[in-house]
C-alpha cells in the first residue's frame, strides 16, 4: 500500500454486546454466546439485551426509524459510536456499509402481508431495498460524501473496507466509514441454510460435554456446524499516520476463483492464497503473528481456509482463530466483527484462542495480524492489520 490507513474509529454491535469492554470482557470468558430457539427450530446468536435497548430508543427519537429495518439500525447504532470514537466533526467523509441480506425481516413481513391480501404498505419497497442502509446512516450523521450499499455475500464488510481504502488511497478524500450489518435471523433464512444442511441440529450437537453449537475450525467434526449470528461493525478510517490511531490497515487483498457450483470453494482454498499473498506483500510472512479466519463452522469451509494458510506459510502456521465459535455467522457483518477481533488483541496483546482446541505458544508480542473472508461466488478478501 503507497500509505497506510489508520483506523480512528472501531464500533459494533453484536451478541457480546455494544462496549469494548462488554465485547473484550465475553471474549475473555469461554462460554458461547449462542442458544437453541425454539421457533426457528436452530441455534442462533442474538444481540444482547443491552444492544436491544439501544435499538428500541433508536426507534422512539425518529418516527422514520419505526419502519426501518433492523439492518439498518443496527449500522446507525455503531456508525454513531464509531463517528464519536474518530472524533469527526463534520460530514464530509464518504459511507459504504453493506449487507449479505439487507432487510430481511421487513422483506419477510412485507411478503405474508401480501400473500394473504395481494396489496403492500407504501413503504414495501423504499424500507426493504439494500441501499438504505448506507443512505439512512447518511441521513443519521449529516454526512455530504458518497453513499454506497452493497451484497458481495459474507465478504461484504472486508470489501466496504477495500472499497474505501481505494477511495482514501486515489486522493478522493480523506475519511470513510466502512461496515457490514446483518439482522437475518429469520424463518426463511434458517430454512435456506437448514436446506444446504449448513445449520447443525439440537440432537447430538449440544450438552454439557460438547457446550459449543457451533465447532469452527475443529477439523474432526464430521457435519457442518454453521450457526447464524446478527449484528454490525463499522470503522473510520483514515488516510495516513494519526496519533489517535487505533491500529493501521497495511495491507489488503482480494480474489475471486472460478465456481464449480453456486456455493463452491476449491479444496485448496485458491482464492485465500490469492488474496493472502496479496495483503502480505513484501512482508515476510514469519512475521504474521495471528490469522483471524473466516472459519464459518463448515466441513470443507474451514479445511479449505487451512488448506490455503498451510501452502502460504509452508505449515509454519502462525495461531489461528475465530470469533465464529462465539457470535456465530453474521453473514455481511462478519468481515469489520473479525476485524474488531484483531484490533482488540492487539490493543491488549493479548490472544483469544478458542477453548475446544490445542494452541501452540502464544506470542509474547502481536504486531502484525491478517484477517480473512470469503462469500458465496468464491470471493475472498484479506486485510493485514497493524500494530
């Protein structure tokens, strides 16, 4: 990268809760944050009620907000924190914050209502179309920049984040807000998951032996063991060196490989090592001292993902993680929650490993941490983040 980008802004919501220290604090702790819900028939991770309540009072200071998805504000609730954290004064700054799914539980409600009545709600369309995430957190924070919404699968936020790199680094302007947003746990989406045979089942999968529904990157699991998350991550980001600088992006990649079918990822993981290799750089890759991975929770998601980290650093892996074990999947917000994760650790040099699984030696320093994701499509981005 011709310079680099410091984060000054990092916000989220999420199951662990709204707080560094409420988030920090959970990952400390060896529990998950997931539970089995009757109504869906399938482990999910929800917000907490903290971040609940944040959502409904989001909903009683604006009327427009009593129509909007939880989508959107969920991106308002940490694009605000996020703005307050970077210290930004005015608006002149751009915005690309997507969504796997966008508004599903409007879309979903919207939908009953006209299967039963053949008519919708004026506000059917305009509440339930992708790009008013980004336009309603415009409106939210006053902001006079580009709007931008997008889907690009589970690699969405990481791609709102390259696609604001790349406006920071054209001289454009100086300041973006990049994020991911996600609230799909809905009776639809879990039935599409539950049709992949993505979603494990309660029978055999949770006790007291095995507390965990979800075993992402535990290799000797014989089903998948995907479960679904909600929340948003949003960072600021700006162009250069500067003091209030949370961490430094130093690299990015990305990369798409060729489908074999709608949901394929090679067995070797080609698109990782393309876009691994591309956000190391002239970095030698012994100097990569964690991975958060995308690690979804699947069979062959997770041993394809290994498979790219063992040819890139020759099985002289660096520690590996995820938070997947923990919040769960949340799809387009999953990316900047990952990241998250890596600015954490290494603001308390401090590693979260994950408690089912034998670690080599933590690392006394962390300075260099490379996060990754891949979505639907076989499309992987890589960011290298910095002490």
């Amino acid at each position: 990268m011709k310079t680099p980008i410091a984060i000054t802004g990092l916000a989220s919501l999420s199951p662990l809760g709204v707080t560094h220290k409420e988030q920090w604090d959970a990952y400390m702790q060896s529990s998950t944050a997931m539970s089995w819900d009757d109504t869906l028939q399938a482990p999910v991770s929800r917000i907490t009620k903290e971040a609940s309540a944040i959502i409904d009072t989001l909903r009683a200071e604006n009327s427009h907000y009593k129509k909007l998805d939880n989508s959107v504000l969920y991106a308002i609730a940490a694009a605000r924190e996020a703005i307050i954290q970077s210290g930004w004064k005015d608006g002149d700054f751009g915005i690309n914050i997507g969504s796997s799914r966008g508004a599903t539980q409007l879309f979903e409600s919207y939908y009953d209502a006209f299967a039963k009545t053949k008519t919708t709600s004026t506000h059917a369309s305009p509440s339930t179309t992708l790009g008013n995430i980004a336009s309603w957190v415009a409106q939210d924070i006053q902001s006079t920049g580009p709007e931008i919404s997008h889907s690009i699968t589970c690699s969405t936020a990481l791609h709102a984040l390259l696609n604001g790199v790349a406006w920071l680094q054209s001289g454009m302007t100086t300041k973006f807000l990049v994020g991911g947003s996600e609230a799909a746990l809905t009776p639809f989406t879990i039935a599409q998951m539950k049709a992949m045979k993505l979603v494990p089942t309660k029978v055999g999968i949770h006790s007291k032996e095995n507390p965990y529904f979800c075993k992402a990157l535990d290799l000797s699991k014989r089903s998948n063991s995907m479960v679904l998350g909600e929340g948003s991550g949003v960072a600021c980001l700006e162009l250069g060196r500067k003091e209030h600088a949370l961490a430094y992006i130093s690299g990015v990649g990305y990369a798409t490989e060729r489908l074999t079918h709608a949901v394929s990822l090679s067995a070797n993981g080609t698109c990782f090592q393309k876009s691994m290799r591309m956000a190391i750089g002239d970095l030698d890759p012994s100097e990569i001292d964690a991975i958060v991975m995308h690690a979804p929770g699947t069979v062959k998601g997770d041993q394809s993902e290994i498979e790219a980290i063992n040819t890139i650093f020759c099985n002289k892996t660096p520690l590996l993680t995820t938070n997947k074990w923990k919040i769960g999947h949340t799809f387009g917000a999953s990316g900047l929650l990952s990241l998250k994760l890596a600015v954490q650790m290494l603001q308390h040099q401090t590693y979260v490993g994950i408690p089912y699984l034998e670690e080599k030696t933590r690392p006394q320093k962390l300075h260099n941490i490379l996060v990754n994701a891949v979505g639907f499509g076989g499309n992987a981005v890589s960011v290298l983040v910095s002490k």
